[in-house]
C-alpha cells in the first residue's frame, strides 16, 4: 500500500501537511500540484474527487495519473514548500455514507439475485446503480429493510489487501479484472468486493439507506439511492412540499393524493362544462352573421386555440363566410388566429399572412392556426387583401 496516501492509512484525517514537490500550470489556467502526501482522495471508483483548500488555494478536483495524484488548485503553489490541506469533511463523509451504502445493497442484491452492479454514479444530488436483472417494488422494499438492518447493526467493515493465494480462494464482487495487489473492503454478514474508495468504519455510521426510485434501463434496472444526511436532506425537503401541499388543499398529509385526485376531477368537470358553454355561445354569436360569400373576419377576447379552431369551424361549416378568420389577443399583446374554409386551402392563406404579419403557424387545407404579432387593423387589411390572392384548392 502506497505510504503517501493518507486517506487509505487514516480515512478520517481531516487535515494535513505535505511538501510540495511539483507545480505546473494545465491548459485551463489552473494549476496541478503534487504533494509528497496526501488526504485527498482522487476520482475513482465511481467515488468523486474531494475538495477543500491547499496551502490556501481551492482544490477544484483530483485526480490519479501515471500512479502520481494531481491536485488541481486555482494558485500556484512553490515547489519545496510546506502545504496545509484541509478537507472539505461534510462533502467527503456524504461520499463515504453514499459509498458504503451501495456496497451493502449492492451486496444483498448479488447475495439474493445474483445480478451485478454494473454502473456507478455519485452524483451530489443523487447516487445511481445499474444492475443486470430485474426487480420488483417488492423487492425493493424488502431489500431496503435488509440494509438497513445492515446499518442498524452496526458492524464493522474490514478492508485489506490479501495475498495471492487468499484472494483466488474469495468469492468477490469486481467490476473488472483485477492485477496487482487488491484492496478488498468486506462488510460482514452483507458484502465482499474489490474497492480503490474511502468507506466509514462501521455501518452504523451510514445513517439511513433509502431507494428514492427505479426506473428500466439497459434490460436492467438503475436505481436512484441517497444515504445518510443527504437522505435526510431529501426528506426534510419532501416533507415540506408535502406539508406546503395539504394547507394548500386543506387536506391532512396522508389524505393528499386523494385531494388532489378529487380536484383534479372537479376540474375535469368544470372544463367539460365550460366547454358545453362556449359551444352554446358561439352557436348564438354563428346566428348573428348571415349567410355569405364574403371573407368573414371575426375579433373575439380571451379564446383559447382549440376555442378559436371550434369557433371557426362552425362559421365556416355554418356557410357564414367563404373564408371564416377568428382572432384573439393573447396577454403578449399579439394574435391568435384560426382560418378556416372548405373552399379554399388555408396553408397558402396563412402563408402569405404570416408573412406580412410577422406571423407563425400553419395547419391543414381545411385548418391553419398561429399566432401574427400585429395590430387589429393591419391583421384585417392583410386578411381581405390575401384572402382574395390565395390559390384555391
Ligand atoms: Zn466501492
């Protein structure tokens, strides 16, 4: 085992002092530092990157190449001189919960199924496993108890690098195959697997393990995971919107989604009647206008596009015009419009209209809607003028 990482020796060391044996500039601007020691952890492992200050600079990411460990700092650091670095230690113990967490229902899902994690992400927001096989919301649920029983018991993890000979005789889980010396981090009673990340030292410690969602990926299953305090975190939060919910419905917290199923009704009925009544009214305002060979221009307040195509339609069905335009100002101070005619093809219409009114939209030969960004006069000049200019069909 490397002697110069300091996370693996003493995965709870929040700050330290190394020399600073090299500094080089990268080609974002920052700078990359490496240090005879170190505390922090480098990517890897599906386990992001710490972060924190060194010898006063911020640490942006770290990372391993060609088995040196590069701190990517936004100031240069001098070569040969000594440099505190400190953790930042929330952000580093949300990782280990979140790592130790995977690791045990990652083992309970191989155990019991036999099925392999095969992704990994650690995200701040979110952790997801991907796995190769399917599961039931059953299942979840009673793995969910499993490990958290894991947690409640809080045992003790061992990670150590066994021989050649003791690792071929250990049933493992790998993601690949490994060469070299092998760090091995068990779980007792939950998991063996082959890991390079920072884990607790006892389960306990993980908090709270919580499957938050599944959703089918890749002919398996990705599950979204949060542990520890940010599991908390995350139910702080839910549990405020869903208090912020039920005053807003006057609802107690566990009759909400009937709540919202009943307003969601409610409003299902009102917009079917609503619906009934615009029809009767355009039926009484269709009366109005004669019978006519005329182009019929029509200003109405307030509709909605599947109102305004409603609205022409019967105008143009009803024989009240050749050509039936209605148009509505939106809130944007611009206008709605549906043309309609059985006669002639309202694409080509709507085409030159678009044009001279700034206009988008289109639609069918029976159909066009959009919207012109005009005033009401130039709309109807546009409108009479193009209306005889139209291509019939
Ligand atoms: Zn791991």
């Amino acid at each position: 085992m490397d002697q110069n990482r300091l996370y693996y020796q003493y995965p709870y060391i929040k700050k330290f002092t190394g020399t600073v044996t090299s500094c080089r500039e990268s080609k974002k601007g920052t700078w990359l530092v490496r240090l005879s020691q170190t505390a922090f952890y480098p990517e890897g492992g599906g386990q992001p990157s710490d972060r924190g200050t060194l010898g006063g600079a911020r640490v942006l990411s770290v990372h391993e190449r060609e088995g040196e460990i590069d701190h990517e700092v936004d100031q240069p650091l001098a070569p040969g001189t000594e440099a505190e670095g400190i953790l930042d230690w929330q952000y580093r113990m949300d990782n280990m919960q979140q790592h130790t967490g995977e690791h045990i229902l990652s083992g309970l899902i191989h155990r019991r199924f036999g099925y392999d994690n095969v992704g990994f992400h650690m995200g701040s927001e979110e952790v997801t496993i991907d796995f190769n096989g399917l599961l039931s919301q059953e299942d979840l649920d009673q793995l969910e108890n499993e490990a958290n029983a894991l947690v409640y018991a809080d045992t003790k993890l061992r990670i150590w690098y066994p021989g050649r000979e003791e690792l071929a005789a250990l049933d493992y889980r790998s993601k690949k195959e490994l060469t070299g010396l092998v760090r091995i981090v068990e779980i007792p009673g939950g998991d063996i697997c082959a890991c390079c990340g920072t884990h607790v030292e006892r389960t306990g410690e993980v908090g709270i393990i919580k499957i938050r969602g599944m959703i089918h990926y890749k002919g398996g299953v990705r599950l979204s995971i949060l542990c520890g305090r940010r599991a908390l975190e995350d139910y702080r939060q839910r549990l405020n919107d869903a208090t912020e919910i039920s005053v807003l419905l006057s609802a107690k917290l566990g009759k909400v989604p009937e709540a919202v199923r009943k307003l969601k009704e409610e409003s299902q009925r009102q917009a079917a009647a609503i619906s009934g009544l615009y029809r009767q009214l355009f039926a009484l305002k269709a009366e109005t206008y004669p019978e006519s060979e005329e182009v019929l221009a029509v200003f109405e307040e307030g509709l909605s596009p599947v109102q305004l195509r409603q609205f022409a339609t019967l105008l143009y069905e009803e024989g009240k015009g050749s050509v039936a335009g209605v148009f509505s100002e939106d809130e944007n101070g611009a206008f709605q419009y549906a043309l309609g005619s059985s006669r002639f093809d309202m694409r080509g219409l709507s085409r030159g209209m678009n044009q001279r009114l700034n206009g988008r939209g289109g639609g069918s030969s029976l159909m066009a809607q959009g919207t012109f960004r005009a005033g009401r006069e130039e709309i109807e000049a546009a409108f009479f003028e193009e209306a005889r200019r139209y291509p019939n069909k």
